[in-house]
C-alpha cells in the first residue's frame, strides 16, 4: 500500500527535476539537485517494498519500518502539494490579460500559506522553507535505508514501474442473492416469532440468536424480518444496528424514528426518550430487532425492557450476539444457536460464485482443489463467500493452488479471529484498490456508506489517479464495485435503475481495515464532554478523522485545545468529516482548526436538521492550500462565503447543498481552476453565479448554474461556452433572457460530455424561482430562445420547467438529434397545447408529464405518426417502459392511431402507467390497457376514470384486471 503513495511522489519529483533544469521554474533555487537525491532514494526503497508488504503481516518490525516510510511519504506529498500549488498560484495570479482581470478581485491576498511562509509576501522564505523540508526527508531517508539493509528484504520480481501503471480490471458485481442453508432454522425462527404463549403476558418475548461473527447471524434476522407472515403478525417492526457501545441514545431515538418519524428531534434527556419510546409501543404489537449486540450490563437494557412492556400482547424482541452471556444478560426467553453451515452448503455458496459463469471443463479441473480450500473456512458463510468472490476471477489450477497453499492461513492473526479468506482476499487486491479498502474503516461499524461520498473522498485524497483519459468518478466506480464483488461490502441499497448507492461493511471486514491502516483512521463520537474525545487519541497517528456529535452537543475550543496538546502529530490530519443532528461551534473552533490543520485534503462540516449552525466561514480557511474536498451541506445560516475561500487552488469540489440563505459565491471563484464538482441544490437565496465561472474549464457538476439576473460580474448563458467537460447541469432563471444569440454562444451542441440537463425558464428574484415579474412576450421569447439552445448530442436526462411557449416544449430540431434520451420530464409548460412528437424518440424509457394546463387532447402528433402514414410498420415510443401524467386538468380526450392507416406498433415495452389530477379525462386507450407487458396503473384524482375502472363494476375493469398491480384512489 505505501507504493500507492510513492509512486505519483515518484513523478512528481522527476518532473519537478526536469523543470529546475529546463530552467522553467525558478521557485526554489536547486530544488532539482535535492529531488534527484530524493528519487534516487525512493527509488531503490521502492524495490522492496513488495516483499515488505508481505512480511509485515507476520514481523512487527518490518511494520513499523514501513510506518516511518510511509510517514516520510506523506511529508513529501506535502512539500509536493506546496510547490505545485506555489507554481498554479504564479500561473493564475500572472496572467495579464484584460478578459482574466475581470475574473478575480484586484486585491492582493497574502496568506496563502500557512504561518509566516506566504509565497506573494515572501518569496524567500517559501524558498527556503521547501529547501530545508526536502532536506529533512532527505536525512529522514537515509535512516530508513539503513534498515532496510539490516531486514533482508528481497527486491520485487515485478519491475515497479509497471506495477504503479498496471490498470485495474473493469468488472460487474456478481449476483450474492441467494441464500443457500439456514431453511430450517429461518423456518424454526419465524414460527417462534409467530408464535404467542402466555408467559408473555409478563413482557414481550426475548429471543437471542447467538454464533460467532461471519455465520449469518444478521441475515438469519433479515429473512425472518421480511417474511410476509411476519410482516401480516406484527403492526410495528423496528430494525437497529446497536454494535459496540451500547449506545442508549442512539437506540432511543431509532425506535421513536422508526415508530413516529420525527418526533425525537427536540428530546435531549434520556429520560424524556423512555418516555416517549413508552408511548409509542402502547397499543401496538411489535417486532424489535437489535443486531448486533455486545453489551453486557443489565442497567442498561433494563429501562429499555420495562418501557417496552407497554406493547400488545404477541410482541417480540430479537437480538443477534457473538456471546451467550450478553443473550442471558437481555433476559432472552429462547437462545437459538446458529450452527456452521454444513459443508455441502457452503460448496453450494461456493459454486456459484467461484465457478459463476466459468465452462463445464474449468470446474471440473478446479473442484477438487476449490474443496480443500472451503474446508479450510470452517462452516463460516462470511469466510466461504469472501473467497469464492476471489477465486472467480482466477482461472488456472496454478492460482488456485497458490491460495490453497498460502501461509496466511496459519497467521498469527488469523488464530486470533481475523478471517484467513479476508486477508487473502485484501491481498489479491490490485495495489490501487487497498487504499480505498483501508479508508473505509473511518466510518463506524454497521455505518451506512454513501458510495457517492465515499468515492468522492478517495478522490480528495488522490486515490484514483490513473493514467488515460477516464473519468475520476468512473475509476472510482470501478473500485467500488471490485470491493463488492470481493464481499467487502454488503446490505446494498439501490435506486430506481438498481444501481447500488448505500451499503455497509460486514464488523469482521471492517476489523480487518482496521489491523491494515493501524491507527491512521478514527471515529470518535462526542457526547457533550471532554474526556469521551480525549481516550479516544492516545498514543495515534491519526490521518483521518471522522467526528460524529450529538444532537444538543456544544463544540467548545477546550476540547480542542487538549487534542493539540496532547497528539503532535494531529497536524497530518488530511481528512476531517465532522457530521450530526443539532450542534454547536464555538465561534474560535474552525479559526483554530484552520490555523493547525493545514495538511487537511477533506474537510465536511455538514449537519442533518436542528436550530444551531455555523454562521460563517472564517477567512483563514486559505491556509488550507491542500484542501480537494469542502462540503457545508445543510448549513442554513450562512449567507456568503468569504473571498479567501479563493486561495484554494487545489479545491476540486465545493458542496453547498441545503445552504438555502446562502446569497452569492466568492468573486474570485474563477481562480479555483481545478474545480470540477459544484454542487449548490437547494440554494435559495443564490441570485446569480460570478462571471468567472465560464473559466472553470474542468467543471463536470453544476447543480444549478444561475443566469439573467441584473447583477454586476454576473455570470451568462455565454458563459457555458468553454465548459465542455460538463456531464451535468441545471440552467435557472432562462425567464430573464432575452437575447437568443447568447443561448446560440453558450454552444450546448458543442458539449459531447453533457448527459444532464435541466432548463428552467423561471425568472430568479433574490433566488427564488418566480413566474412574475418576466420579460415581454414570453412565448414568443421561450420559443427564440429554446431553439436557438442547441441539443447536446449524447443527453440521457432532460427536464423542462416553466416555458411559456405554446408550441415546441421540445423543438423538431431536438428530437431528431436526442437519440440517446432516456428519461424526459417536462413541468409547468403551461401555456402548451399540443404535445411535442416524443414516440420518434428511439430510447426513451421515462416520460412524466405535469402541470401542462392547456393541453385538451392527446392523439397522433403524439405517437410522432403523420395521419396519412402508408402501410409501412412504424413502432412509436420502442423503449418506453414508465410514463406519467399528473395535473394535466384540462385533457378529456386520449386517443391514439385512430386516423392511422397502416400498421402501428404503440409503446411495446411499456410497464408502469400513472394518471394524476386529469379530472375531465374520460378514458384511457384501450390499447393501452390491454397491453400484456404492463405491470403497474396508478390513477389518481382522476372522477372519470375511476368509475370506469372500479374492481369488478367498471365498465373498463374486464380490460385491466389482468395488471397485477393496480392502486386507484
């Protein structure tokens, strides 16, 4: 893993030899002869760390050995990020022309660095700063390579050079569905779930099922949880992660959220949530399940107990424990031990991921030995997936051997319960990959992770760098997803197009982070008092922090104070997540934790709801030369963020999501030219965006790009010309346009990346989206104006909102050139009445429609079918699958192909149908609703039609009761 890091300081420093010898730059004089000693160095390190990294697991001190180089690394990352920072600042700052001194403020801002060593002040002493660094870690080096020589390392057979670009495969998440064993016993626990006797008048029944971790526990739990009997039996069920501590607290207010959403917001005391948890289980019967328990104490369960007494009779409690004395401990009434699977069950789960799409022939060759090795995982599910996921990707008896034979299997490590399969599963890892896996453990134990987050922290910290040209975001999607094929995830939640966006790590895979990162990750809850934070940085190199404060919970400076006194070494902190409910900041907090933590590459100071929020950004955030990653999502009370936050060249994403008083961005936002992500959604307030953004050439997001509005140095429509790289984008405030040669200058036609696209024809006033207050004419101008918009070539997802115009919502120019739209919203077009020819487009999957007041009928323009169509076969709308209209109050009449000669085939793949607040509507096509593909009607406030197709007495319900789900109110 340390080569992860030494290779890019490899380049960096060979470029930056080059440079000095070019004589291109002249920052630090002879910089170059000191980063040739440097390379020199690492260079020849380099060439044993692959054995080192091998050894490490089982020698001590070749684990310390690689902590001192790795933290030599991180020092010259540092120095590195000086310089090249140091060297954009002299490129953006010395510019001299006129279109770019329009683009930042004329003041001269000198506290870019941290301390004394500011680059624009002085020079000198920036100069003499790197010299001396680069010094040190050069003398820094010299000790590590005399250990080196005293540990017999044997250089790496593979040359380094190609292991550091070796690119990592792109592969699909393998289908981990099926869950094989466990009938009997998932059939024994659902029965006793159902089950009511009458000793559990006294209380609701405790049952505990208890094995070791990795056996299958929580999914045991799962499947009872999700039987359809068991959901008719119980009104109420209630899921909660509780792991280690037991936090009462925190399992309070889970049952409330899960029982009353909401309502524990403003409860601080615990004896308030008793209460409340009392009054929510009173009349109900309830399932509680509560996986994953350690604690041991009574006290603490007790209260819980006599509170949940209040439920109906029937209720049930289940736990799932490693240890059978927590189990006695919660007073369970029925303790059911969970067994190791049998070993014909865990070669089921084993073949059907390890021979997953292999032929006949490979398995037969590979069976004998892929026995021996489920042999070795010991009736463990957990064990038997994680190296069945491995070994589908290795195709040779060789391979397999090679992890039959593997000394990890009698570890030290693993004899003391860290799985043998995870560590050799982390070891098959490409290099790339094992960074992004040891970062994970930054987030608690049963923590759902974000895998957009997520990726979006391994980019702050320079985790998918790779040559060629993809895309970031895809690099790091591509590392997700060979982290959960490997098992290292699971619990997947996903959206619509069943795409993974949430999982969790299973306590063993994460215990197994946690041994590779030692110390450089942390997660420290605060409670309100100091001493919870302090036991927590004892004797640690912390890297990465995440703090999770409690609802009511102060931040004050001594908490602070003592950290920095007590961890020297709280100054590499390159990752600061700070998140949590209702919070407060010292107003000194952030100017400190600026001022110290100038190493920080990502830095989240978000909250979810409550009443106390940060209220500005201090100005000496600059020092953060850094810093990639900035979210203040959710804060409400800021209003502006200060100029400074300009200085951070290195910036690569800003979100200010939920910042909904926030009233403008930084002037110079045009000097953060590496910026490629600005999230700014729910951004009220914003009433315009600065000119230079148009400069921010790298920009992928743009959540909402504000244009029109009547203020100075603000930005344009023609400001999108140069931001080709653009792959989403909201446009607000296209209401105060009136000049169609700037829509034609903002060249969308131009934009090849561009696969989202919102356009809003409101008119911004202080943020807000208004409809009054508009220019003249607004048809006619929202129809210029549309036109002349140019469609981007490879658009995937389009919405429209608010045009005025009567006609081409979407112009003929539009829709022969969208053939690669998927998903169509228009909204609030209310002036239009006709619908634009959207059957003509090939690969539409989902349409929604509302709000569209003027539209009366719907026929073949439509379908995108002209009345006089010959007998040629025409199929309108080939991949549509959902469509929806709601609020379209005028429309009485929906007929399509009646005037069609010829034959037509209509929406063939169609499978969802919604109607909304259509209330003049008086049928639906029969065509579409005898068609057998559909599997979904939805019909809402719509008089007509649900009279029409009332179960068993409507005149159309013979014509759809063959849908198999039908929802009409």
């Amino acid at each position: 893993m340390v080569d992860e890091i030494l290779s890019p300081i490899l380049e960096q420093l060979t470029s930056m030899a080059v440079d000095e010898a070019k004589e291109q730059v002249r920052l630090v004089t002879g910089v170059g002869k000191e980063a040739e000693k440097l390379t020199r160095k690492f260079r020849t390190i380099q060439t044993v760390l692959h054995d080192a990294e091998k050894r490490q697991i089982k020698e001590e001190t070749v684990r310390l050995w690689l902590d001192q180089l790795r933290d030599a690394c991180y020092d010259m990352e540092d120095v590195l990020g000086e310089w090249n920072t140091a060297r954009l600042k002299l490129q953006i700052d010395g510019v001299d022309d006129h279109e770019n001194d329009a683009l930042v403020p004329k003041k001269k801002v000198c506290s870019f660095f941290p301390a004394a060593s500011c680059f624009s002040c002085k020079p000198l002493v920036l100069r003499r700063r790197i010299a001396l660094k680069m010094k040190d870690i050069n003398e820094t080096l010299d000790d590590i390579a005399k250990q080196k020589a005293e540990f017999g390392f044997a250089v790496n057979v593979i040359n380094s050079n190609e292991r550091a670009d070796q690119r990592v495969p792109s592969i699909s998440l393998i289908d981990e569905s099926e869950i094989f064993g466990r009938e009997t016993q998932k059939n024994d626990l659902v029965n006793r779930l159902l089950c009511e006797s009458s000793e559990e008048r006294k209380g609701p029944c405790v049952i505990s099922l208890v094995g070791m971790g990795g056996i299958g526990k929580t999914t045991l739990a799962q499947l009872a949880y999700n039987n359809d009997d068991v959901k008719k039996q119980f009104e109420k069920r209630i899921w909660v992660c509780v792991s280690d501590p037991f936090d009462e607290f925190k399992i309070a207010r889970a049952i409330i959220e899960a029982l009353k959403p909401g309502s524990a917001k403003d409860l601080v005391e615990f004896q308030s949530l008793m209460q409340h948890v009392q009054g929510c289980v009173e009349g109900e019967k309830f399932l509680l399940v509560l996986d994953d328990v350690w604690n041991k104490d009574y006290s603490k369960w007790e209260p819980f107990y006599n509170c949940l007494k209040n439920g109906l009779h029937g209720s049930k409690i289940l736990i799932t424990t490693r240890d059978e004395t927590t189990a006695h401990n919660m007073r369970s009434t029925k303790i059911i031990p969970i067994d190791l699977l049998s070993e014909k069950e865990c070669w089921s789960i084993f073949e059907s991921l390890a021979f997953f799409g292999k032929s006949m022939e490979g398995c037969e060759n590979l069976e004998k030995i892929g026995r021996e090795i489920v042999g070795k995982c010991k009736g463990l599910p957990l064990a038997v997936k994680t190296i069945g996921s491995l070994l589908w990707s290795k195709n040779t008896e060789e391979e397999w051997k090679n992890i039959l034979e593997s000394e990890i299997w009698e570890h030290e490590v693993v004899k003391k319960g860290l799985l043998a399969p995870l560590l050799l599963t982390y070891n098959e890892l490409p290099s790339k990959v094992k960074h992004c896996f040891s970062y994970c453990v930054v987030f608690l134990k049963d923590y759902e992770i974000s895998k957009y987050k997520l990726i979006n922290l391994w980019m702050a910290q320079d985790y998918l760098n790779e040559k060629g040209n993809k895309e970031v975001e895809d690099i790091g999607e591509e590392y997700f997803n060979i982290l959960a094929s490997s098992s290292f995830f699971q619990e997947f939640e996903r959206d619509g197009d069943g795409k993974v966006y949430k999982c969790k790590m299973h306590d063993l895979v994460h215990d197994l982070a946690q041994f590779i990162c030692r110390n450089e990750c942390l997660t420290v809850k605060i409670h309100g008092g100091e001493e919870s934070i302090m036991s927590s940085f004892e004797q640690k190199k912390v890297l990465h922090l995440m703090l999770t404060i409690d609802g009511g919970t102060s931040v004050p400076i001594a908490i602070w104070d003592n950290v920095w006194n007590n961890v020297k070494r709280m100054r590499r902190l390159r990752s600061l997540l700070v998140e949590g409910g209702d919070y407060s900041w010292s107003s000194k907090v952030l100017p400190q934790l600026f001022d110290k933590l100038t190493c920080l590459r990502a830095l989240t100071l978000e909250t979810h709801g409550g009443y106390n929020f940060i209220k500005e950004i201090p100005t000496n955030i600059e020092k953060l030369i850094h810093l990639k990653y900035l979210s203040l999502a959710s804060q409400t009370e800021i209003k502006k963020l200060p100029e400074t936050l300009c200085e951070l060249y290195n910036l690569e994403r800003l979100n200010v999501s939920g910042c909904s008083n926030l009233r403008e961005l930084p002037q110079g936002i045009g000097k953060l030219r590496k910026l490629m992500y600005l999230d700014n959604d729910d951004t009220y307030s914003l009433r315009y965006l600065p000119v230079g953004i148009g400069e921010l050439i790298r920009l992928r997001r743009v959540k909402k790009f504000v244009v029109g509005g009547w203020y100075d140095r603000a930005c344009s429509l023609g400001s999108l010309k140069k931001l080709n790289l653009l792959r989403q984008c909201s446009i607000r405030g296209l209401g105060g346009v009136s000049d169609a040669g700037e829509a034609r200058r903002a060249e969308l036609e131009k934009k090849k990346n561009l696969s989202d696209l919102e356009l809003h024809f409101g008119h911004l006033r202080d943020g807000n989206e208004e409809q009054t207050g508009r220019r003249e004419n607004d048809e006619d101008e929202d129809e210029r104006l549309l036109e002349a918009l140019g469609p981007p070539p490879n658009l995937k997802n389009l919405a429209i909102r608010i045009y005025r115009g009567r006609r081409n919502v979407v112009p003929k120019n539009w829709v022969m050139s969208l053939t690669n739209l998927r998903v169509l919203h228009l909204f609030e077009c209310r002036n239009c009445e006709h619908l634009p020819p959207l059957g003509k487009l090939p690969s539409l999957e989902d349409l929604y429609i509302a709000g569209m007041k003027s539209v009366k009928r719907v026929g073949n323009e439509f379908l995108g079918v002209e009345s006089d169509t010959d007998g040629s076969s025409v199929i309108a709308f080939p991949k549509l699958k959902r469509l929806r209209f709601w609020s379209v109050s005028k429309l009485e009449e929906w007929d399509l192909g009646t005037a069609i000669k010829g034959e037509i085939i209509i929406m063939p793949r169609l499978s969802s149908l919604s109607i909304g607040g259509c209330p003049k509507l008086k049928a639906l096509p029969d065509h579409l609703l005898q068609k057998t593909t559909l599997q979904r009607l939805e019909i809402y406030r719509c008089p007509i039609l649900k009279e029409r197709c009332r179960k068993e007495t409507g005149g159309d319900w013979p014509k759809i009761r063959h849908i198999p789900y039908i929802h009409i109110f």
